[in-house]
C-alpha cells in the first residue's frame, strides 16, 4: 500500500505542478510584448530588451572589435534593482567583442576609449559626441 | 535559417563526443549495463576529452579553427581505439519503455520547447554561461586575458570552462553563436539524466516504482526547470554528473564502477567550481567503500577514481592562480553567528514557488543514511550539502542575498539522484518485508 501510495500521491502532485510551471511559462510568453520587467528580469523578447539590443546593433557599427567601451545608463528606482549593473551586463552579452565596463568601474576614467549614453543625460568634459544612435548616444573619450 | 544549422551542430557534437567516449568502452562499461547508460558514461567521458585537447590548445597558444577541431576529434577517436583492455559486451538496447518513459520524454519535450524560445533561459546565460561561449567563439579559445580584467570578477572568472566550450565549439562549426542552438546541450543533459536514473532504478527491481520514480524525476526536473528559469545553466552538468554516478554507487564497487565514477568526478570538476569539491566526495566515497569492503587501499582503484578529476583539476587551477582568477569572494574565516541570517534564508530559498514544495526532497539525504543499500548516495548528497552550508558560513559576501540566490538552485544538484535513491529504498523496504 505505502510502496504505491507515496510515489503516487508524489506523481500527482509533480503533474499539476508541471501543468502549472507550463501554463504560467506559455501564459508569460504571450505577454512579452508588454512586460513591465526590469533590467533584472529581462528575457528575449521583451521590449526593454528590443530597444537596448537597437542601440547596440547602432553602436557595432561604429566601433572597432575590440575597443574598451563604458556602458552608462539610470539606476532605478530602488537601489536593490541594481537596473545600471544588470543593463551594462546585457550590454556586455550583446557586445562580446568589446570590453564593457560600467561606468562606476574605478577603471574606466583610465581604459575607455567610447561611453555608450544609454539614457542617462551624461555631460563630462572628456566626452566628444561621435553619434546619435537609435535610442542612445556614443561617445569618444578624450585621453587624459 | 542559422538556428537549423546551429541546432544540427550542436546534437552532432554531442554525438561525437559520445562516440569518442565508446572508445573507452572496455574501461568503463560493467556487464549488463544498459545502451542508454552506456552513452551517458560515453558521452561524459567524450567530453572530458575535448575539454582536455581544448586546455591543451589554449596552453599551447593554438587557436580552436573549425578544421583544426576535426582533425583532433578524429585523430582522438582513432587514437583511443587502442586504449581499451578488452572489448566490451554488446550494448542491450532497452525493450521495456513504459508510462513512466512516456511521462518522463514529454516533460523533457516540453521542456525544451520553452528552452528554445530562450524565455526559460537562465540569467546566468547572459551575465555567465553564455557570455563565456560568445567571448570563447570569437576568441578561438578560453580568453585568459579577458577574465582576468578587473572588472570582470562579475563574470565568476575561477569558474571550469567545460559549458562555454561546448556552447564555442559547436558555434565555432557554423560560424555564429546561437543563443537558441545552445540551449540544446540542456537538454541534451536532461535526456543523459533520465537515462542514468533509468539504469539505477532498475536496481530497485520493482518496475511500478522504477517507473513512478523516472515519471518524478522528469516532471520534477523540467517544472523546477521552467519555474526557476534553468535553460542553459551548467547545474545540469552536475545533476547529470551525480546520476551518471549513482548505477555504481548502487551496486557492490568493481572496476568499471570506479571508472564510471571517477567520470562522473571530474565530468563535474569541469562544469562548476562546486564540482570539485563534489568529485573530491564522490571518489571519496567509493574509495572507501572498496577500503570497507576489501579491508585495504586498492592503490589502483584510487587511481581509477581520481585520475579524470586530476586531470581536469591540474591545469585548471594552475591557469586559475597563474591569471590570478581566484576570487576572494569565495572563501573566508568560518562565522557561526551567520547562521541566525543562514536558516530564515534557507527556509525561505526552500520554500521557492518554482519547487513546489519539492525541494523538501532534498531532505531525503540524510534520511537515507540509515538504508544502507542506498547509503552511498545519500552520502554523497548530504556532504555536499553540507559543504554548500559551509561555504554559506565562510564567504566573505552578504549572506541573505547569497543563500537567497543559490540554495534553491544548487539543491538541484542532489534532488534527481534522490529521488533515485528513495525509490530504490522504497522498493528495498518492500522487499524486506515480502522476506
């Protein structure tokens, strides 16, 4: 009795818990278009996302491989979303042929050679405006 | 059109591997194991040969060229044909699939139709894993330089790099890397872990658990897989390492059983940093099972055991200390008065909607320490529980957040084997009561 009872009641309980995790992921899918995620949460096809890889294609084109380029953007509205951090790291995802650090790095008034403006109104003297790209602006940086 | 291509290149390369791997079949094949668990050893022992010419080439300075790969595979593939002792038996293809398979196979599937949306992909794709294999691909090899920059310790630089090299060579065939072609070696893995459990709930020798069990397994593996986000993570290789281990572990030791396990040992020295100090247990326990049962150190079982692991570990930790990869992050002075912050957040990580309540599985560890058929896995699966508490208890991060972050996933590394494990206690404690 007990040898099937507890495998059996076990087996059930995975198989709503599966129908559950399916429906929920299908049910997610078909909203991605309007997902209010942050940075943190992204997935591919959420717009957030759509419209950071837009900026980055731009900024490809640009930049030679290999360059050390410094990622700028808002931080959120809390300080536990860490939305700057997680944003310079899709960056650097999507830009794997680059040197991607944030702008915060204690590194990056010594190494950068572009700043990727992704919204964060930055205005520093050493910055020289190169182009103004789809949803961000790129920067040259003049040398120390 | 790239996707196709690249998703034909990855199951290809999984099929070389394992095909280099049955070059070893003499060494690692016990009578009557099962065709699907014999790919499983091949397949792990494939990849620990490619991961060993690509360490190879990157300590040369030889960059990893598509055509310089199926060179080194083919010559591999040959070469190891007079590696083993002695042919190994005809492989027995299995001719009871049952419910249990069924079940199992379309959680797998569905699975991997959510994996290959990438909308089940692990974050740890973009901020790890995956960043890793793009870099490599481009790179033509591991990028020592690149994790070495400072402000890439975000990147776990210490990390084995056996994931990103497969996700780099598989793309370095087609040319591009393909995040969606990538997320197959999950479930590549996920099928490795099903055909392992199969072959160690056939111990059980009850069919109705076998099966109950395997249907538990998959479902349990794929829901956690979907709600936790899961797709392309590297705990697969672990799970899969640790059930690749458990026919073995489940049987008297003998010499294929330890080369099966020291496989498994170093399969997972490869994959996370976690795994070396899980191949350290899992040898560990098998060796002195052999001590306990022989009444002496068998010098060369020792050597069967460890040599996979060592070789995957030498040269990992010298390129570790010579880049000066190490992070600080991962160790530090043991403080018990974390433990006041340690159990809310284990309880809470337990309690992660994305388990269902399962992860209370992992609770079956020490609670099979007293089934001694059993008792090694359970073994294995508390000491690197333990160990994982430990490092909870020494490093030197904010502790909430790190139990919060990891506990519920690394749990996954021992669930699957347990749930093994428990049906075969099951089975055994209806057989003692039948006697």
């Amino acid at each position: 009795m007990l040898r099937k009872a507890i495998p059996g009641l076990l087996l059930l309980w995975c198989t709503l818990s599966f129908s559950v995790e399916m429906s929920t992921a299908l049910a997610e899918w078909d909203q991605r278009a309007t997902s209010p995620r942050g940075p943190r949460s992204w997935r591919f096809g959420n717009p957030q996302l759509d419209r950071l890889t837009t900026c980055l294609d731009d900024v490809r084109g640009q930049v030679p491989p290999g360059s050390v380029l410094v990622f700028a953007s808002p931080s959120g509205q809390e300080a536990t979303e860490r939305a700057a951090f997680f944003r310079t790291r899709w960056a650097a995802y999507l830009l794997p042929e680059h040197e991607i650090l944030p702008i915060d790095d204690p590194a990056a008034p010594q190494v950068a050679e572009y700043v990727i403006d992704y919204r964060a109104g930055l205005d520093l003297p050493r910055l020289e405006l190169l182009a103004q790209l789809r949803g961000c602006r790129l920067f040259k940086v003049r040398p120390l | 059109m790239i996707a196709p291509i690249a998703m034909t290149a990855v199951l290809a390369l999984a099929v070389v591997l394992a095909v280099l791997g049955s070059r070893f079949s003499g060494a690692l094949v016990h009578t009557g194991d099962s065709a699907p668990h014999r790919c499983v050893v091949y397949g792990l022992a494939g990849a620990l040969v490619v991961h060993l010419l690509l360490t190879m080439l990157d300590a040369l300075g030889i960059s990893w060229h598509p055509l310089l790969l199926v060179l080194l595979l083919a010559a591999a593939i040959g070469l190891a044909h007079f590696v083993p002792p002695r042919p190994a038996e005809p492989a027995r293809l299995p001719s009871d699939l049952g419910w249990g398979d069924a079940l199992a196979l379309f959680a797998l599937l569905v699975f991997t139709c959510t994996a290959l949306t990438l909308w089940t992909m692990t974050p740890d794709f973009i901020y790890h894993w995956g960043i890793k294999g793009s870099r490599f691909f481009l790179h033509r090899g591991v990028d020592y330089a690149w994790l070495a920059r400072p402000w890439n310790w975000v990147l776990h630089p210490d990390y084995p790099n056996l994931l990103p090299e497969l996700f780099a060579t598989s793309a370095i065939f087609v040319g591009k890397f393909e995040p969606h072609a990538q997320m197959l070696w999950t479930s590549i893995f996920f099928l490795l872990m099903l055909a392992s459990a199969r072959e160690g709930l056939r111990a059980a020798g009850d069919r109705w658990a076998g099966q109950a069990a395997l249907a538990i397994l998959g479902l349990t593996s794929a829901l956690f897989g979907m709600g936790h986000l899961m797709a392309g993570a590297a705990d697969w290789l672990m799970a899969a390492a640790f059930l690749a281990a458990v026919p073995a572990l489940l049987r008297p030791p003998d010499r294929a059983g330890d080369w099966q396990i020291g496989v498994a040992a170093g399969f997972a020295a490869a994959s996370k940093i976690e795994g070396a100090p899980f191949a350290l247990i899992l040898a560990g326990t098998q060796l002195l099972r052999r001590m306990i049962a022989e009444r002496r150190l068998d010098w060369r079982a020792a050597v069967r055991l460890s040599l996979p692991a060592a070789a995957v570990g030498a040269p990992w930790l010298l390129r570790v200390f010579r880049h000066h990869l190490f992070l600080g992050s991962n160790s530090g002075p043991f403080d018990l008065s974390r433990a006041d912050v340690i159990l809310p957040a284990l309880a809470e990580a337990l309690a992660d909607p994305a388990w269902h309540g399962l992860s209370l599985l992992v609770l079956l560890g020490p609670a099979l320490l007293f089934v001694r058929r059993v008792r090694p896995v359970a073994a294995v699966a508390t000491l690197q529980l333990l160990f994982y508490l430990y490092v909870y208890f020494t490093a030197p991060v904010e502790t909430r957040y790190y139990v919060l972050t990891s506990f519920a996933r690394l749990i996954f590394h021992l669930i699957p084997a347990l749930i093994v494990a428990g049906a075969v206690a099951l089975a055994e404690r209806r057989r003692d009561r039948s006697i």
